[in-house]
C-alpha cells in the first residue's frame, strides 16, 4: 500500500514538475479539450515538438489519452482528452473524493428527502461564501472563483461551469449532486440579494455542468 501511495505521488510529480507540461494539463482540466498537437502548442506557446512531447508524456502517465480525428481528407490528426484522472497530493493518500462519492450514494437511496437534504447543504454553504450585495449573477460567481469551478454566464439564464469541482462524486449519485450545486449556486445568489432560483440540467454528457436560471 505504501509503494502504491508513492507511486501515484511520483506519477503527480512527474506531471506536474514541468512548467509547460504543467500548464498543458491544467489547461485540460480547466477546459476539458480535445486538442490536437498544434492546438496544444498554440495554447502553451511552444513549438509543436515541445507539445507533443509533452502529451505523449502524460499520456504515457496516464493523465490523458489519445485518438484520432475523423472525416478530415489526409492523415487524421491525434486527438488527445483528460483520460479522467485527478491530481491529488497527500501522504498518506487521502480518499475524500471516494468519501464523497459513498455519501452522495446514501443520500440517493433516500429519494426525494435525500436529494432535497442535498439542495439545502448546498445552499447554505453556497450562502457562506458570499460576503457582499451583487447587482448581477456574473458579480456573484466571481465572489465563488476561490471554489475553482470557473463559473460564466452561457446567456441571460444560464450557468455553465467550465470545471465541475464534484464531478467525481457526481458520477457515483448525479442527482444528489447535480442538486446540491445548483443549491450552492441558489444560495450564494440570494445572500447577495438576487431574487432568482436555480435549477439543474442534469445532462452533463450534452451541456456539461450547467443550470438555469429561474426567477423566484
């Protein structure tokens, strides 16, 4: 357990070390591309044989993984994504997003109640984080940047999050989850005065991580 514990430090290490490597991943967790090489290049600022370097490292790493792209004439391009593997630093290894995963699973199985105790949990701590009166819904999440979910408004009724900060736990119990961030969103709205409710997708394949915006 131990050399397992290490390995995946290394492995996060090994990742992380290189400035160009590191800003290449992060990227892809911010923005969940498919990029190719010379889209990654032109994002990092580097030479395409830096790039690709760079991909091929982390793909060998086990952070992404590579395809190709189709229904173009000539050679398909590599088409690299997130392969879904997190970044974690702890020692011993910490197993918070598994302990969140089972708790949504519980909440689950009590149907409406434990979902709706889910909306409510969110809604408070979304609630604690505001600390001042917003006159619109983009002054509000940007009070919610330090949660690193980066927030933006798609259109006049709708929050997208580029990054969805429980998207582990919300792949084990989607409803509870998908609930208690659209709460989290609903309450850091309303302590900043806006009078407007929030309400869930729940379509992540299609829209990603995403809720509209309802008027109280």
């Amino acid at each position: 357990m131990v050399q397992d514990e290490a390995s995946e430090i290394d492995r996060a290490i090994s990742a992380l070390q290189d400035r160009t490597r590191r800003r290449i991943l992060l990227d892809f967790y911010v923005h969940q591309p498919e990029w190719t090489v010379d889209d990654a290049a032109k994002a990092a600022g580097v030479h395409r044989t830096v790039a690709h370097a760079h991909l091929e490292r982390l793909v060998a790493l086990g952070y992404l993984v590579v395809g190709q792209r189709r229904g173009k004439s000539g050679k398909p391009a590599n088409l690299y994504r997130l392969a879904g593997q997190h970044i974690e630093f702890s020692y011993p290894v910490r197993r918070f997003a598994r302990l969140a995963g089972l708790l949504a699973e519980g909440l689950q199985t009590r149907g409406q109640e434990g979902i709706q105790a889910a909306r409510d949990a969110g809604r408070r701590y979304g609630a604690s984080l505001v600390d001042k009166p917003a006159d619109s819904p983009e002054s509000v999440l940007r009070q919610l940047a330090p949660l690193g979910a980066d927030y933006f408004i798609a259109d006049d009724h709708q929050v997208l999050a580029r990054n969805c900060i429980f998207r582990q736990a919300c792949a084990a119990a989607p409803d509870v989850v998908c609930e208690l961030h659209a709460g989290l969103i609903e309450g850091a709205f309303q302590q900043a005065g806006l009078a407007v409710r929030t309400q869930a997708f729940k379509n992540y394949a299609e829209l990603g991580c995403a809720y509209r915006i309802l008027t109280a």
